[in-house]
C-alpha cells in the first residue's frame, strides 16, 4: 500500500510561481510512476504531467514550457515546479503514485492551486 500527501498550493498572482510537492511512503518500492493531475470546477480530471521510474517525463500541450516535474528519490518525494501561472491553471491539483506492473494507484487528497489578482 502506497500513501501520497501534496502540499504547496496557494493563492498566486498570475505570471506567478509555485512548486507542488507529493510525499510518499510505505511500499515505495512498487511506484514506477509518477504524476500530476488537476481538476477544475465543472471540469474532468486531467494529466498536467507524469515522470516514469526511468526518468522519461510526459507533459500536457497546455503546460509545456512553463511545468517541471521532477522527484527526489531520496526523500520519496515528487515535484511539480509551476511558473508563469495563468487564471486557467486554477484547480485542485493531485499527486498519483502508480504501479505499471500491476495497475495499482494511489492519489493524494488534492491541493487547491488558485491564480488570481
């Protein structure tokens, strides 16, 4: 069983910065994937970015250029590095821990990421 918590969201002015972080523990082990998830008001859940065991990152067309993910392997913990924020990127924003080989997933709870002068 895998636990996932993220922290970091907050209010931002737009063309603002925040970095997103997911904190994992127990079978650590069995994550080979990593991802990051939003979902506005009204709207589905969507991929914002994903890393894999072996370091190939994903990326949504709406967030290339201005998103980094990234992890320390070290701290079992995940990044997502957001700048140049826009009112758009407004949502509740959700760490997932995945397992290709067996299909298991864990999400965290969310953090609400809300830009806005």
């Amino acid at each position: 069983q895998v636990q996932v918590v993220e922290s970091g969201g907050g209010l931002v002015q737009p063309g603002g910065s925040l970095r997103l972080s997911c904190a994992a523990s127990g079978s650590i082990s069995s994550i080979n994937v990593m991802g990051w998830y939003r979902q506005a008001p009204g709207k589905q859940r969507e991929l914002v970015a994903a890393i894999i065991i072996g370091g190939n990152t994903v990326y949504a067309d709406f967030v290339k250029g201005r998103f980094t993910i990234s992890r320390d392997n070290a701290k079992n913990t995940w990044y997502l590095q957001m700048n140049n924020l826009k009112p758009e990127d407004t949502a509740v924003y959700y760490c997932k821990a995945g397992d290709i080989t067996t299909g298991r997933v864990s999400w965290g709870q969310g953090t609400q990421v809300t830009v806005s002068s």
